[in-house]
C-alpha cells in the first residue's frame, strides 16, 4: 500500500474551508473527512491538496488521512492527541503565532547551543518549544494560525541529513559545493525541516501560511540587478533557481490558497492532468524568474473582522529599472486593492521588516542612493559592494516602494479606503532579532489607526555575541544621526512618518503570537535560551488596540 513520506500539514483555514497537504511515496487517492484528492507528481514525487469544504465557524473536527482507504495517520502507538481542523469563528478571538528563519539541526548537544558554545549551536528550537507547550497545556489556548515568514528552509546552510544526501549523489568540491542544487535536493531539505515528530504534529493541527525569503533561495537573492547578472552567468544557478521555485510552489505556495482559488489556478490544475509535471513546471519557473509580469506569490485573507495580506517582497522586484521597486504595477494594483479599511484589524505581513530600526533603515536609503549614481560612478561600484557584504536589501532600500506603501497605509489609517481599522498591523522577520515600533505620520496625515511594526525571527538561527552587538548599536540614537547624515548627503528625501522601537530589541530563538477580540489587540514575544530543558520566556507584551 502506499505510504506518506511528509505530512500531514495543515495549511489554508478560515471560517468555512481549509485544506491539507501530503507527500506520498506512491500515486494514490487521499482521504481527509470523507473528502478526496488524487495525487498529482513533480519529477518523480507524489503530492496532493485535499480541500474541505462547506464547514461551520468555530469547530473543531478531529481527522486522520487515509491513503486508498488505509489509514496512515495518525501513525500506530502515536503519543500525541489526534490531528484537529479548528475553523475560525469570527465572533471569537483568533490567535496568530509567527516568526521566521528556521534552520534545520538536531535537538541534542552541541546543536541546542549558543553559537558562542559551539560553531554547531543554534540554540533551541522556538518552534519546537512552542509545540511542547501546546502539549502540556490547554487546547483552547492554542493558536489558529501559524505564519512562517520566510527562511522555512536554509538552501545554504547545513542541515545534517540532506547534506549527507547530498554528498551521496554528487562531488561537492565546487560550486555549488554542500548548498542544495537542485529540486531532488530541495525534497530532502524540506522533508528533513519537518519531519521532527513535535512539529510535525503542530503542523498538522495549526492552519500554517507561508512566504519564502532569500535562504529559502540563496543569500541575498534579487538584492540588486547586478547579483542577478551575475548569478545567471553561473552554470549551476538554472538548476538552483528553477529546484527552489517549483519545489516553494509545491511545498509552500499551494496550501496557502483557500480551495476556491486551487480550483481555478490554470498551473495547478495543468499539474494534475499531466504524467510528471517537472517539465511544464521547470518551464514555468524559468519564466516566472526571467521577468516582471504581474506573476503573484502575494495572496491575502479575510478571517472574520481581520484582514491579512501577504506580500511576496522577493520574486516580484524590479531591479534593472529606475525607481527600482519591490513589485511591479500590476502586483501593486494587486496589493493596493487588498491594503483597506472596513476590518476591525488590517495585518500586512512581509518576510522584511516594512519600517527596520532607523539607523539602519537610512542606511539602506543612502545604499540606493549613491548605488544608483549619487555619489558618482566610484561611488556607485562602492555602493554595490556595501550593498552586498552588509546585507542592504530591505524596505529602506527601494526608497520609491517605500513611500508607495507608507502613504498607501496612512491612507487606510486616516479612513480614506473605507472605515479605519482599530489597527495596522505590518509583520516582519529576517532579521534575526525581535523588536515592536510604534509608527507615527504628520498630523496632516490625520491617522486615526494606531500602526505598529512587530518583527520576530529567529525561529531557531541565533546571532553570535558580536552580532548581537552590531544590531544594538543599530538602535542606538547615535547611529541614528549618523544614519541620517549619510541618506541626507546622498540625496535622500526626508519622509512625513517616524518610527521609535517601544524597548530594546530582544534576541535569542524566539516566537511571537498576536491576540485580536473585537477591536482589540495584543503582542507577545517569547525566546527561549540554549540548553537543555527550554523553555520560553515572555520578553514583551503590548496592548495594540
């Protein structure tokens, strides 16, 4: 009989819908809740989205999966509670956990210590932590949703077994060495992220939505057009670009559509009709990443008086135009028609902090700036090389993007896309620290919402001591003037929004989970510390409405 090699995962979840994805070793049937779902295969692995329909608001529906009518999960003897589909019920509060940048490394020492103890250490994992916590604890306390913004797989980073893998198939003395090559061994990686038996199980309980970031790639993907230039002339970097679309298609974008929408996505449904979809797909790929055509990883949801909109800052930029642009038109009209009022709480959330401490964000914008010519052409070649080695790759450095989104979101704010919310929310990660800012625009703007930024990563890749002092430097108010002085002697714009960090940032492996009832909201982050015995420990906790 067939069996399951990943999964289940829980994805997509709202009121009335939700669906389930698994990884069999076999073409099969699949079976969740009496519904259906024929596998569909991408070279040479099976997959299959089971959608769930026509449910009533705030249920809970305990389910197993059955493959050709056998039941393979929950497996035999299991220890943990059964696999529950939980609908949102709007008069309810929901729950949110999130965070980002998960690497993917044993439990055990040296793994589960500092970077400083170990150049093996990572410290543990928050994620994990948090799913032990779910099992001690009371089932109502639980999250709806769990958003992973970006950095869910590390393709340039080690993770034991599938670089064992990797060295069993190939030679790795040159490039791309031990970093994942292809779509074969973007399968392992993914399957050894989350395969862990306690997060497995989170993931099949928890309704999870997804955004991929630059390691879900490779470091500093889409940075600048010259990064792009260059990787394409590298002989490996078609079948490395081409494996981690389709398998972030396969493994992440697809559960994060409700059914109604999987239904009408012409690629998908091309995918079930075909043998093995690896060639239509690898085309599809190559296209997808050749240009700008409006092509959406963005996607967005309403759960109750919540409004969530997803935004895909990575795939979509324009770099080899000016302004260069995080989207293009057709994405941002994409967006702008998403980013409204009439919600009791707008949520915008992005692999990349939106508003990042300013020091660093004025940083950004000078980067662009004498980049793009400001400072001349040594200037420019200067601009490019610190661009690169210090990661300026954020919202502060496409400066046109971001003053397109700041005004778009004042203007929700002050009521003039419909009924303010009683927040904005704008979720980030990718820094590897956590902080919360609260956003303030000029009276003129008249913005009634309260807006916040709410950073939280990492799940589980910590900074070193010497890192950590970097980044609090960085919030610091002198290397806020500096940060000024620099964008100001290139050239750059002052804005009419200013943004304080409310305390310290906080690092260390960490999660953060936001409570909304009615008009009210509520932050927490929590982080856990290396070593054995983790536990997470509260480091914030803020009213926002």
């Amino acid at each position: 009989m067939p069996g399951m090699i990943l999964g289940p995962l829980l994805r997509y979840v709202d009121e009335e819908q939700a669906t389930v994805w698994v990884e069999t070793d076999a073409p099969c049937e699949v079976e969740v809740l009496g519904r259906t779902a024929r596998t569909f295969c991408v070279c040479g692995h099976h997959y299959a989205l089971v959608g769930i329909e026509d449910l009533e608001p705030g249920t809970s529906h305990p389910y197993d999966v059955r493959l050709d009518g056998e039941v393979v999960w929950p497996e035999p003897d299991s220890e943990f509670p059964q696999s529950v589909i939980r609908t949102v019920d709007p008069s309810d509060r929901l729950r949110i956990t999130w965070g980002s940048c998960r690497v993917t490394m044993p439990h055990t020492p040296p793994h589960n210590l500092s970077k400083d103890e170990s150049e093996h250490g990572r410290g543990n994992d928050a994620l994990r932590t948090y799913a032990l916590r779910m099992l001690e604890g009371d089932s109502a306390e639980w999250p709806h949703l769990l958003f992973m913004l970006g950095d869910q797989v590390y393709a340039d980073e080690d993770a034991p077994e599938t670089r064992a893998f990797i060295r069993s198939r190939r030679g790795t003395d040159g490039d791309p060495g031990l970093q994942v090559a292809d779509f074969e061994e973007y399968t392992r990686l993914y399957r050894e992220s989350w395969s862990e038996p306690v997060v497995r199980w989170l993931l099949s309980t928890v309704g999870v939505a997804m955004l991929f970031d630059d390691h879900d790639v490779h470091d500093d993907w889409n940075i600048s057009i010259d990064w792009v230039e260059e990787m394409r002339s590298k002989s490996w970097w078609d079948a490395r670009i081409t494996g981690a679309l389709v398998s972030y298609w396969v493994y992440q974008h697809l559960g994060n559509l409700s059914p109604k929408i999987l239904r009408k996505l012409e690629v998908f449904g091309r995918a079930q009709e075909v043998g093995d979809a690896w060639p239509m797909l690898r085309d599809w790929a190559r296209e997808a990443d050749s240009g700008s055509e409006g092509r959406r990883w963005s996607y967005s949801r309403t759960l109750g008086g919540v409004g969530v909109v997803f935004m895909d800052s990575r795939e979509g930029r324009v770099l080899g135009e000016k302004p260069r642009r995080m989207f293009d038109e057709d994405e941002w009209d994409w967006i702008k028609d998403r980013i409204t009022g009439d919600c009791d709480h707008l949520i915008i959330a992005d692999t990349l902090p939106i508003f990042m401490p300013p020091a660093l964000h004025d940083a950004e914008a000078w980067s662009e700036a004498i980049s793009d010519g400001a400072w001349g052409p040594i200037g420019s070649k200067a601009g490019e090389r610190i661009r690169r080695a210090l990661d300026l790759e954020h919202w502060g450095a496409f400066q046109h993007s971001f003053r397109q989104l700041t005004d778009l979101i004042a203007d929700v704010g002050a009521g003039r896309c419909g009924e303010a919310p009683a927040s904005i929310i704008t979720l980030g990660g990718d820094i590897h620290h956590a902080y919360l800012a609260e956003i303030a625009y000029r009276r003129d703007r008249e913005v009634s919402s309260p807006v916040w930024q709410a950073v939280c990563s990492p799940y589980r890749n910590p900074l070193d001591s010497r890192e950590k002092r970097i980044a609090r430097l960085g919030s610091t108010k002198g290397a806020e003037a500096v940060g000024k002085m620099l964008a100001k002697s290139a050239g750059v714009p002052d804005t009419d929004v200013r943004w304080r960090l409310v305390q310290p940032p906080t690092f260390e492996n960490q999660v953060a989970t936001l409570t909304v009832d009615g008009r009210e909201a509520w932050l927490r982050l929590e982080r856990v510390w290396p070593g054995e015995d983790p536990e997470l420990e509260t480091s914030l906790e803020r009213r926002l409405a």
